[in-house]
C-alpha cells in the first residue's frame, strides 16, 4: 500500500469534486460510500437503496456520497482508502483484497457453497466461521465487514461443451490473476490464462482464450456470449463481495447512529439476494432472447465429478494460509454443510 499513498492526496481533491450527494437540508453525518462497479450494476442498485435508507431513517441527518469504480482509482485502491478513513464505506470484494486478508481467497474455491442459493443465504447471513474467525482477520487490517453477500452463481462460457472435467484438457480458461482460481483450473487440466476484464471479450473473439467464468449479469452485460457456443449453468462457485466500513469511523458515530447502520445492514440482507436475482435472471432472459448460444445446466453426478476433482485446491488454499485460514475453511465447509441439511 504504501508505494501508492502519493496517491492519496488527488483522490480526496476527486472526493471533493465528483460526489453524488442527495440534494436536501443539510446533514449532521456525510457517508464516503464507494464501490467496485460501474453506476449501472448490482452493487450500483445496493448502494443505492442502502444509501436511501440511511437518509430516510436518519430523516435527513445523514447524507451518502456514492462513488463508482474508476472515480477513487481500482478496486484494491478503494479498498485501501477504506482502511486509512480516506471514505467511510466501500463494497470490498475478496478477489480485489487477497493480499490484504490471504484467508479470504476461499470464497475462490471451487464447488464449496451449494448449488441452492437458499442454503447460500443462510449461510453468507449466519456463519460464525465469517461474522466472527474472519471477521477478526478483517479487523487486523483496520476494514470492519459488516456483511457478507452475493452477485450470483459463477457460470462458463465456452467454445465447446463443459460437462466432465477432462473437457477442460489444454483448455485456455481466462482467469483472474489469483494462485487459487489459477489452481482450480489446473486441477481440471486446463491452460488458465490470466487476461484483464476489458480484454475477455476480444480475447475471445480472436480465440485467444477459449472460455472464460462470470456470474450472468457480468456475461450479458459484457456480451461474452456473442462470441461463445457454450454457456454452461455450472454454478461452480458464488461471486462473494462485503458491505464493509472503517472501524475507527464507525466507533466514532453516536449509537443512534451507529443502530441505523445496523438494521439498514440487516434489511439489505435479504435485499441483497433479490437484487442478484433481478439482475442474473434478466441477463438469462436477455441472453436467451439475444442468441442461439447452447445453454446446459451441470447435473448432480457432473457436479460430484468435478468437486471431487477440485479437492486437491483446498489443501493447497490450507497450505497457502496457514493453521488459521484452514480451519476457517473447515468450519465453514461444516456451516455449509449444516445448513443443507435444515433446508
């Protein structure tokens, strides 16, 4: 972090200048709340509402300023701004904040939530192994979670089928730079190539790379599936992110405050999982309607043959965080597992 701090004083003459403030009576408490995605998009709609609650429990005492990606720099660069109280809130996602907290790259892993996202919801709203093992490594790092949440199911697209995992053979999966999502295709025997965002779609088109996962928001939007035969509903892993704030801030607000914040959090809960819904859902349709792309949904025992196969990740994610982490993952694999069976 520190070789980027010269950084900081231009980001807070862009926090003066760029804000989008809710017009009104003047607040006694202005919220920073920046996030990682564009202002038409599922965290775009979050915030928002979380912002509109937080102004019209407080009748107007409080006013948030929202930020999209790109306003306050990239998404580890927001997130850095959180932890030194340059903004307030931000959505921080563990994919842009590995080398903050390392024990949060399980999220990355393979076939570990359910494919149900009922089991999801309760999991991501009631686990201890989060709200209170990882929460700690949060802590640490001066960035309080306030909640875990979801943007969907990660799904495949692809230039041929995707059904067993030696389909993946010398396959060039796009992938983000992570050792643990590069890990996971290696396992399945495929060639994972790492390639910015804003290239997937060209990489695609000119064969570059021959898939390439996203929750279905992000593959419509993106139109990845203009230049993919394959869409495979795989639901291999869940697209997790985190409403967080800083800790230091949120201790100095009055408990009045502090309480709107809370049950604002709580009620974004259940909005959370309705969001992802709305967005994935439309893409879904949007993507049907669009094109003749092949869609396929992984059935139980091809989901069995690739868990089975992406193990071997899981003890290199407990190799690669320590005693810690691991027994982070395997409290939540048994709060998962508790959860199936309530269901």
């Amino acid at each position: 972090m520190k070789n980027r701090l010269w950084l900081i004083p231009a980001l807070l003459l862009v926090i003066a200048g760029c804000s989008q403030v809710t017009e009104g009576k003047e607040a006694e408490y202005i919220f920073r709340f920046a996030h990682e995605e564009s202002p038409s998009s599922v965290q775009a709609d979050y915030v928002k509402e979380f912002a509109d609650k937080l102004e019209k429990k407080s009748n107007g005492r409080i006013k948030v300023e929202r930020y999209p990606i790109g306003q306050l720099g990239n998404a580890t660069e927001q997130a850095e701004l959180l932890q030194i109280g340059a903004i307030d809130f931000a959505i921080v996602s563990p994919g842009n904040t590995g080398t903050i907290v390392p024990e949060n790259q399980l999220f990355s892993l393979h076939f570990l939530f359910s494919d149900e996202m009922d089991v999801n919801k309760q999991v991501l709203n009631e686990s201890d192994a989060l709200y209170e093992d990882l929460n700690s490594l949060y802590l640490e790092k001066n960035i309080k979670v306030l909640d875990y949440w979801t943007e969907g199911f990660m799904n495949w697209t692809s230039n041929q089928e995707l059904a067993v995992p030696t389909d993946f053979n010398g396959f060039k999966m796009r992938t983000m730079p992570s050792p643990l999502i590069v890990a996971a295709y290696e396992a399945y025997g495929a060639n994972p190539t790492p390639v910015p965002y804003m290239e997937v779609y060209s990489g695609l088109q000119l064969n570059m790379i021959d898939g390439q996962e996203n929750p279905m928001f992000a593959i419509e939007e993106m139109n990845f599936y203009e230049v993919q035969k394959y869409l495979t509903l795989s639901k291999h892993g869940l697209y997790i992110t985190t409403t967080a704030v800083n800790p230091d801030f949120y201790e100095s607000l009055p408990n009045d405050i502090q309480h709107i914040v809370d049950e604002t959090t709580a009620e974004m809960q259940v909005r959370s999982f309705a969001i992802q819904n709305e967005f994935n859902q439309s893409a879904l349709d949007q993507i049907n309607s669009d094109s003749d792309i092949n869609v396929a949904e992984l059935n139980e025992e091809e989901r069995q043959k690739f868990e089975e196969q992406s193990q071997e990740v899981r003890e290199y994610y407990k190799r690669l965080v320590g005693e810690e982490g691991a027994k982070i993952l395997d409290k939540l694999e048994k709060d998962i597992q508790k959860a199936e069976k309530n269901q």
